[in-house]
C-alpha cells in the first residue's frame, strides 16, 4: 500500500515532497483480477501569495495514475523556468535536410541530373579521404550485388543500385575537387563512365528486362574493379 502524500506544496504548485512509494498490492498477481485503488490527498495549488491553508481533496485512482503523478513532480522542478532546448539539441534538423551538390561535370548532358539518384539523403561531411574510402567500399557492395541479379528480384536491384550510387556520385565530385589538375580529367572520366553505366542498369531493372539487367550488370562490374583500384591507389596519396 502506498503511503499517503505530504500535503506540502512550493510556491510554484508543485510538491517539494515526493511520494514514498512501497511494495504495490498485486503487483505480480492476476492481471485480469481487478486493481486495487486507493485514496490520497491532493494538495490544493495556492492561487497568490498570501499564505492560506491547503486544500485537502480526496480522490481515488489507480496504481498507474500514482506512478505517472510521481513522474511528473520528479520532472516538474526541473524544467520550470527553462527555456526550450528543442531547436538546438544536436540530434536532428528542424528544416528540411540540406540538398547535396555537385561542382564537376558529372550529369548527363542531355538531363542535367541522374536518373538513378535517390532523394532525401544526407551528406555528412566525412572527409576527402573518407570519400575516397566510401567509393571503394560502395563499389565492393555492388560487386557482392550479383546473386541478388534474378528476374523476381529486380526490384531490390534497383532499390539497392539506387542508394550505393548516389553516395559515390557526390563523393566523386568531393575527390574529383581536391585531386590535382593531371588527375581530374582522368578520374571525371572514369566517373562518367561508371554513371552511364548506372543509369543503364537502374533503367533496364525499373523495366524489369532480366537480359537487359544482367548484361549491364556484367559491364558495370568490370567498371567496379577498376574504380577499386583507382581508390585504392589514390587514397595513399591524397
């Protein structure tokens, strides 16, 4: 049984006192059988300043409500006359997620854009050097997409081409910006290739022509092994 509360209250109409909770009646029993409740005294709020006796007011309610008034008096001092911190807490935005863009000329000429870019996706800052490992780590991931290249499973090709590719976009033009002017012909190249390649595949699989898929695929994985290397070389030197 719970013992009753101190009838105590500061001037904000909070209690000062907290509750002493004990063991609680039938707390492992039955469920279906019918809870206990029992009485406690409510402070009355003072309604000014001027000192007046409290208000005593019976009430009868349940275990759950008890446990959910104790909550709020743990966390009613704390949080009064502080302002809200919602708008600056670190964890997530409070407007739409910035849009990634691109400075080199990796769209295609004829759309301006890419037609297996996915939208809504965040671009953490990770580095040059980490967008140089994340191309090579990606492209491994598309390698290791080839028993997943079946005629009931073209959906889920292009769902996965779609994510993986949109990343090593951007991050191509991050390490397409930092390399130097002998490098950055070459390695645009390299890219443009490797997209149009991309947008083949994404368009055969959102059409669902398996032979269609499967030959892009088999050309776009010999375009990922040489990306491999081309990171892998590049991230010692960069």
């Amino acid at each position: 049984m719970l013992h009753k509360m101190t009838c105590l209250a500061n001037s904000n109409g909070v209690s000062s006192t907290l509750p002493s909770i004990t063991n609680l009646p039938n707390t492992h029993r039955n469920p279906k059988r019918r809870r206990r409740q029992f009485q406690f005294q409510i402070v009355g709020l003072q309604g000014s300043q001027t000192q007046q006796p409290p208000q005593q007011c019976p009430g009868v309610i349940t275990r759950r409500a008890a446990i959910g008034l104790v909550s709020f008096i743990l966390t009613a001092n704390s949080t009064h006359n502080k302002s809200s911190l919602a708008l600056d807490n670190g964890f997530w935005y409070e407007e739409p997620l910035p849009s990634p863009s691109i400075n080199n000329q990796l769209a295609n000429e004829k759309t301006g854009t890419r037609s297996f870019l996915k939208k809504g996706i965040y671009m953490a800052n990770i580095g040059v050097k980490g967008s140089v490992y994340r191309i090579k780590k990606y492209a491994f991931d598309l390698l290791a997409m080839a028993d997943l290249v079946a005629e009931d499973t073209l959906n889920y090709v292009r769902k996965y081409l779609r994510l993986k590719s949109t990343f090593m976009y951007y991050d191509f033009d991050k390490v397409i910006s930092a390399v130097s002017l002998d490098d950055k012909q070459p390695l645009t190249d390299m890219a443009n290739k490797l997209f149009d390649n991309f947008e083949k595949l994404e368009d055969a699989a959102r059409r669902k022509n398996f032979p269609e898929t499967e030959a892009s695929y088999q050309e776009t994985t010999a375009m990922l092994h040489e990306v491999m290397d081309r990171m892998s070389s590049l991230y010692k030197t960069i």
